[in-house]
C-alpha cells in the first residue's frame, strides 16, 4: 500500500515559527528582569532576619556573662583613656580569637585582637561565626581591605566607650553638643546603672558608622541595634549612627 505524500503545510502546524520564539525569549527574559529585583530584596531581608537573630544571641549570652560576673559588662581600662588598649574594646568581647588581619598599632601593638580572651565566646559554645554579619562579605577600605570579620574577628561593635564618633563624651539632644563623661559605655559599668534600658545601646553593626554611605553598609540603611533591655531592632540609620537615634551613657 502505497503512502501518502505528506502535506508540508500539516507539517508546520506543530512547529513554532522564528518570530514565534523570539517572543517567548522576550517574554521569559521580561518575567527574569522583574523576578531578580523581588529576589535580590527576598535575600536581602533575609539576610537582615539572620542578622537580627544573632545579635539576639549575643545579646541573650550577653545577659548570662552579667549573671556570673556580678551584672558587670566586660572591663574598663585604668586610666580610663586607654580602654582601646587594655580596657575592652568594640569587638574584643567575642568572636574569632586568632587568625585575625588587624595591624593596628593603638590595639596593644597589633596583636591585641588575636590575643584577647574573648570572654562572651564560651556563652556561645565557642561559636565564632556568631558574630559574623551575613551581610559583612565584601573587602571594606576602612578594614584593610578585608571584610571587617576577617580583620577583627567580630562584625558586631560594643558600645565601651560611648558614641562612636564622640567617645567618652555625652551628647546632649536639646543643645546638640557634646561634653566629657566618664560614665559613657558600658565597659565595666554594672547593668543596674543603665537608667533607660530601652534605649541604651549594646552591640550595633561596624558598618552602621564605619560605612562611607547608604549602599557602602552590610544591609544598605538597615543596621541590627541590640539594647540594654535585650531586644533587638532593625533601624533605618540613613547615612549612619546619630547621636539622637539613641542612649549611649548610663544615665
């Protein structure tokens, strides 16, 4: 029995023609460039949750070092002006206590962060990547040029000496201005000294005021800030700390 010439138009029905698929491609390459956005902010959040978790884990460990140690954060250096030195210092109080790349010649000759105790560590069962930022991944100028992890062991800064940018000082929001205060941070202050726990800074992100700008931080304008009262939040710092966000004194 002889077959049947097939008919070359019946053929093309179950074929898709070139302008057919080139506009799948565009279709499929629209959904892709408005997907990616929606992820990378997906991501983003998440990794600002994680974030927040483990400042919650510091800090609840935090609470447990006050408990065997009389209610008393860490130590202050004598004379008080050397707590950078010998006194507890933004990130010696945990994190990874060796293989550190810090030189800095002010931190006990540039051994101080692959020296110190680490004493919120066994709070933690030893974990250093406690206090890892998951946002602290790329090489920072004001870190030697290695994330700020690698070159401290720590992401997480401790508020020792007071604000940042005016340390052992106390800033007054009505007059804007800022005075000498031996009671500024918590390095060997009692927790009971901490007039307004709620407002009273403990640990904060370097990069809430080590970052150049908004996109140069570990979550853009987002910083975990952890409090004397043991929570922890999520603000919006703009370009970095402000005196006025919050408390960094006993009183």
């Amino acid at each position: 029995m002889q077959a049947k010439p097939s008919d070359p138009h019946q053929s093309r029905l179950g074929a898709f023609t070139l302008i057919e698929l080139l506009v799948v491609v565009a279709i499929i390459a629209l959904l892709i460039g408005l997907l990616l956005p929606v992820l990378g902010s997906a991501r983003e959040a998440a990794r600002v949750v994680r974030c927040a978790a483990q400042h919650r884990q510091v800090n609840t460990a935090s609470f447990a070092y006050l408990g065997d140690h009389d209610g008393v954060f860490y130590w202050r250096a004598q004379p008080i002006a050397d707590v950078a030195t010998r006194g507890m210092d933004y990130y010696g109080y945990g994190g990874r206590r060796n293989g550190n790349l810090s030189t800095d010649p002010f931190a006990d000759g540039g051994l101080y962060f692959n020296q110190i105790s680490r004493p919120l560590n066994p709070y933690v069962d030893e974990t250093a990547e406690v206090f890892r930022c998951p946002g602290d991944t790329s090489p920072k100028v004001w870190a030697g040029g290695a994330t700020h992890f690698d070159y401290v062991g720590n992401s997480y800064a401790f508020n020792c000496i007071g604000h940042p940018d005016t340390p052992l000082q106390r800033f007054d929001r009505a007059t804007a201005t800022a005075t000498p205060d031996v009671d500024a941070g918590l390095a060997g202050q009692r927790i009971s000294g901490v007039v307004s726990t709620v407002e009273t800074t403990v640990y904060f992100e370097a990069a809430a005021y080590k970052a150049a700008g908004p996109d140069d931080g570990w979550h853009r304008k987002q910083h975990n800030i952890s409090f004397a009262d043991g929570h922890t939040s999520a603000e919006d710092l703009g370009n970095g700390v402000a005196d006025s966000e919050w408390t960094w004194t006993l009183r």
